[in-house]
C-alpha cells in the first residue's frame, strides 16, 4: 500500500494573471446558442468583443432579454441585427458558414469573443479551493462532442478542474462550448504535456487516481466510501482504445461499471456522469 500523501508545495512560476494556453496568437470566434452565450456573459473568463442579438416579438422577456441585460452589465457593445444575415466568419461574405459562426442555429444571439483562457496544473491546484478537491482527466477523449458533454456532467457534479493533453485533446472550441450547454464557461481547465507525469504531480501533493475500465478492475458501486474518500482525480480513456498503458500505471484504483445489457459498453460521457455522480452520492452528508 501506499504510503499516506501528504499535500507537498505548490509552485507556480507564472506571473500574476498569466495564463498557459495552446500558443500562437490569441484568435477571435463566435459563440452561439442561448446557453453558451448566456454562460460566458455570466462567467466572463473570456474577452467579450460584441452581441448579437435578432429583434424578435416578446424576446426582451426571455432569454434574450436576459443576455441583453448580462451584456449591458458587462459594458459589452450590443448590435440587434437579423443574426442570420451576418452568417460566416467576421468580415466574410454574406451566407458563408463555418462551426459557431453567427446563424449556425444560433436561437437569434452571437458572440464574439477571446479564446476561452487555460491553466496550468500548479494554477488549477490553487484555484480550487473545495476541500477534498478533485478533479477529472481525459487521456486520448478527442471529440468535442464527448469534451462538452463531459465538461458539462463535470461542471454538474461540481469537480475542481478539467485536464487536458496538449495532445490528442480539441481546443475548446465553440463547439465544445455548445456541446456542454455553457458548463466550459465555469469550468477550469489546464492542459499538460504529459498525463502520467501530471498524475504524478497530483498523487505527491496528495491525490489518489481512479481510473475507469470497461472490463478489468473493481465493481464501482461495490467500493467501500473509504476507498473513494479524501482528494481524487478521475481518469477518463478513449472509447474503444480505454487509458493507455503508461497512464493505468499511475491508477491507484481500477474501477468498471457492472453492465447487464446486451451492449457491454458505455459512450465515455456517460460512463462520467455514472462515475462522477456516484462520488457526489458517497459525499453527501449522512
């Protein structure tokens, strides 16, 4: 066994504010859809550059009228123009599309924004103040369909932080932002160049890994609450590939969801949420 883990030092050599993402310039996208916009107004991590809204008849009540009071608040310039007609990339021409432009089913608002900002390992630690923290990794997840689901079942169960790869994971993209309903907004993410280094970072300041399997390792809600207690990071793998060999190396705990259906697996979003949400139940107060 293990010893127990203490907390060990935490540094971060970044300068105040300073935030480590993908490289290269700092682009500018548009998000669309009431939530993802109405949740980066809400949590303003991002740079706000602009609203669009679509007049529409009795808007200025629902959720439009909402994000048109969220954008007011946060100073952002607000244009109420037909949303469908400035379709494309800013400055494009007219009717030409791409992912998360204005009028991609964009329910009548578009936002234009700054890349939504990343951490780094050291800086997630400190900024997740909950006590027992934890926090979930994905090793080889590279649709951003399964990122936002999943980024969004994390956000639910109220886990700390996200880790990505810097390879083998999508940016957070529009789309990861749609996927997720806006939970990518609120939800902190550092991405690393190693997984299983970081994981050993995380076990020396006192986190144990839980990983999931589809066919080796503990039945989850066989578990004793012991074995799941204190700060954890959960693991995440590919479906199909799983975690891969030097990533399960790191894994303290093996666990597997009993399946009794003919299908013997589960999307990797909703092997999160089983996961996931049976922490929230072992933590509740008795």
């Amino acid at each position: 066994m293990r010893p127990e883990r203490g907390r060990g030092d935490r540094h971060d050599a970044r300068a105040p504010g300073e935030r480590v993402g993908r490289g290269g310039p700092a682009g500018v996208e548009w998000l669309t859809g009431t939530h993802p916009v109405r949740e980066a107004l809400r949590a303003r991590r991002r740079t706000l550059l602009r609203l669009r809204v679509e007049p529409a008849p009795g808007a200025e009540g629902g959720a439009r009228g909402e994000i048109v009071a969220l954008a007011e608040a946060a100073g952002v310039p607000i244009e109420k123009v037909a949303v469908r007609a400035a379709e494309g990339r800013p400055g494009g021409r007219a009717g030409e599309r791409h992912e998360g432009g204005p009028g991609a089913s964009g329910q009548g608002v578009a936002l234009e924004v700054g890349p939504l900002p990343e951490d780094s390992l050291a800086g997630l630690l400190e900024a997740a103040r909950d006590d027992p923290r934890w926090l979930v990794a994905l090793d080889g997840v590279e649709d951003p369909q399964n990122l936002g689901a999943i980024a969004r079942v994390a956000d639910a169960a109220g886990a700390a932080g996200l880790i990505l790869t810097q390879r083998r994971a999508p940016p957070l993209s529009p789309a990861v932002s749609r996927a997720s309903a806006g939970a990518i907004e609120h939800l902190p993410v550092a991405r690393v160049a190693n997984l299983a280094r970081a994981l050993e970072e995380l076990q020396a300041a006192g986190f144990w890994v839980v990983g999931t399997d589809a066919h080796e390792g503990e039945e989850l809600f066989g578990l004793p609450d012991s074995r799941l207690a204190g700060e954890l990071v959960v693991v995440l793998g590919a479906e199909g590939r799983g975690i891969r060999p030097g990533i399960a190396a790191r894994i303290d705990h093996r666990v597997r969801i009993p399946m009794r259906g003919a299908v013997a697996s589960l999307n990797v979003s909703s092997a999160a949420a089983v996961v996931l949400f049976d922490l929230v139940r072992r933590r509740r107060p008795a």
